[in-house]
C-alpha cells in the first residue's frame, strides 16, 4: 500500500511540476518576445517557441532521467537495507547464537585425536556456522551488503569463532586436498582482524571468549 501511495505522490509531483514549468515557458516566451520587440527587434515568435521548445525537450528528458535514477536508488537502497537486516538476523539468531557458544565452550583444542573424534553435536555446529560466514562472505564480496557497514559489529563473532575452529578447518582442508574448503570464511575472518587492528588500536586481533553467555 505504501509503495503504491508512492507511486500516486511521485507521479502527481511529476504532472503538477510539467504543468507549471510548461506555463512558466509559455509565460518566459511571451514576455521575451515582447522586449525583443519593444527594443526593436522583430521575430517570429513561433521559430522562436520552436527552437526554444527543443531545449525544453532536452531539459525535460534530463529531469525525467534524474527522477528515474532517485527513484531506482530509493530502490536500491531500500534493498539494501532488507539484506543488512535479514543477516543482522541470521547472525543473531537462537540457532547461530547457540551453535557459536557451544564452539566457544565445547570444542577442544586441536588434535589429530580430537579432529577425529567431534561429537556430531560439535559437527553441526561447525557446519551451521560456517555456512552463515560462507554466506557472510557471499553478501559482502558481491557487493550486496558493504562490509563498512557490518564490520563494527560483525567482527567480534566471527573472529572469535574463527580462531576456535581454525585448525581444524585447515586439518580437513589438507586431509580432502581442497584448498578452498571454508576459503571464503577464512577471508572474511582475516579481514574481521584486520579491521580490528586498523580501528581498535590497542585491541586483540581477536577478543577473549570468557564465558556460556558470550555471543
């Protein structure tokens, strides 16, 4: 309904503003035409409103061509927003939350061992986040959502769940012989810890994780 109400306003603009510019051109020429004639100087009005009327042409086309573009950036930007705030979500969500803390607290530190030994508990809760920072990457390295807007506070969860599972991400990437299993993850957690580095003087690469209740 709004988006429709919009449409009506933005329309309504365009036909009051086409009626009035066309009044105040007809009203410019005529009085134009008058002064030209009062100082001596005779012309056909009609050449005139002709020639004049293709820069009116020319001007109209360009003010319809900038409405166009306000309106396809309103578009974009409102798109924007729809994906910031469905990963601001995903991430943020009871199964993310949850899949993070036990990572945080449950898995051990890496061993061959223990690399072979996970729980399935620990399994799927590596995999589920791994999938969201696979997707995380997908949405910034594409361009739909600038990473400038999600690093402040995107970067403490994913480097602190990065640096828990690093190992044994990179022990399964040797073990399957594939160099880009989690590639993209692991980028976007390197530059969570650039990021840091950069506007957090002072601060860890990455933050402790210091209880159940850290997210």
């Amino acid at each position: 309904m709004k988006h429709v109400l919009k449409e009506h306003s933005t329309l309504a603009v365009i036909v009051v503003a086409t009626l009035l510019g066309a009044f105040v051109w007809i009203a410019g020429l005529v009085l134009v035409w008058l002064l030209l004639r009062s100082v001596g100087i005779h012309t056909d009005i009609w050449a005139m409103v002709s020639a004049l009327s293709s820069a009116l042409t020319t001007g109209t086309v360009l003010a319809a061509a900038f409405i166009a573009f306000r309106e396809l950036k309103e578009l974009s930007d409102t798109r924007h927003l729809e994906v910031l705030d469905r990963l601001f979500d995903e991430l943020n969500s009871d199964a993310n939350t949850e899949a993070r803390r036990q990572i945080y607290v449950d898995l051990p530190a890496f061993s061959e061992e223990n690399a072979v030994g996970l729980p399935p508990s620990l399994q799927a809760a590596m995999k589920h986040v791994l999938n969201s920072l696979d997707r995380v990457a997908f949405l910034t390295q594409s361009g739909w959502v600038p990473e400038k807007d999600v690093m402040p506070w995107m970067n403490p969860m994913v480097v602190k769940v990065w640096n828990k599972m690093r190992p044994y991400i990179r022990h399964e990437r040797a073990r399957r012989n594939e160099p880009d299993h989690f590639e993209h993850a692991e980028r976007l957690a390197d530059r969570c810890g650039e990021w840091r580095l950069k506007h957090l003087p002072g601060a860890e690469p990455a933050p402790n994780w210091l209880s159940d209740n850290s997210n």
